[in-house]
C-alpha cells in the first residue's frame, strides 16, 4: 500500500500562489505608487523616452491585479482543501514504463 497526502498537496500549491501574489502585489503597487521605474530608462538616452509613464503605469495595475489573482486563487484553494482527505491509502501498482526493461 501506498500513502499519499492530498490535503497536503493543494496547500503547498496554495502556498505558492500566496508567495507568489504577494510578492508581485507589492511590487504591482511600488510601481503604481511611482516609486519604479521602467529598467529602459537606464539605457535610454533620456528618461522615459522608450516606455511612457501611462504605459508604466498600465503595467504597474496589470502586475497589482495579477498579484491580487493570484491571492485570491490560494485563498481559493486553501478553502476547498478543507474538503480534501487528509491522507488516502490506495495499492501500489507497477509503473507502465520502466527505462531499464
């Protein structure tokens, strides 16, 4: 017999959208709130002269929306593992493809 924890696993998927979505919120919302800036506008002879501020700040909400998703994707997941066994213990079976037959 095998054990696999399914609860477990959609946590840490959870987990990952968390991490993940809170990180490029913040850094959604430090671009929104004009602390960023465009990594063109150190190459470019003049600032702001390849990436406008609208089209910054366009992709600054983008980046605050998709981080949002993202949290409300995990907040998603970890209510629904609630419904999830704990744990489930199921026969081994054979693997159908071994490379050393």
């Amino acid at each position: 017999m095998e054990s696999v924890k399914i609860r477990g696993l959609a946590r840490f998927s959870g987990w990952i959208f968390a991490v993940w979505g809170a990180a490029v919120l913040v850094k959604g919302a430090y671009d929104l709130l004009g602390g960023g800036e465009p990594e063109a506008n150190l190459y470019a002879p003049a600032p702001w002269a390849f990436v406008s501020r609208e089209q910054w700040a366009r992709y600054a909400v983008f980046e605050a929306v998709y981080g949002a998703a993202c949290l409300a994707l995990s907040w998603g997941i970890f209510r629904y593992s609630r419904f999830l066994p704990e744990i489930i213990r199921r026969p081994r079976r054979r693997p159908e493809f071994s490379p050393f037959r």
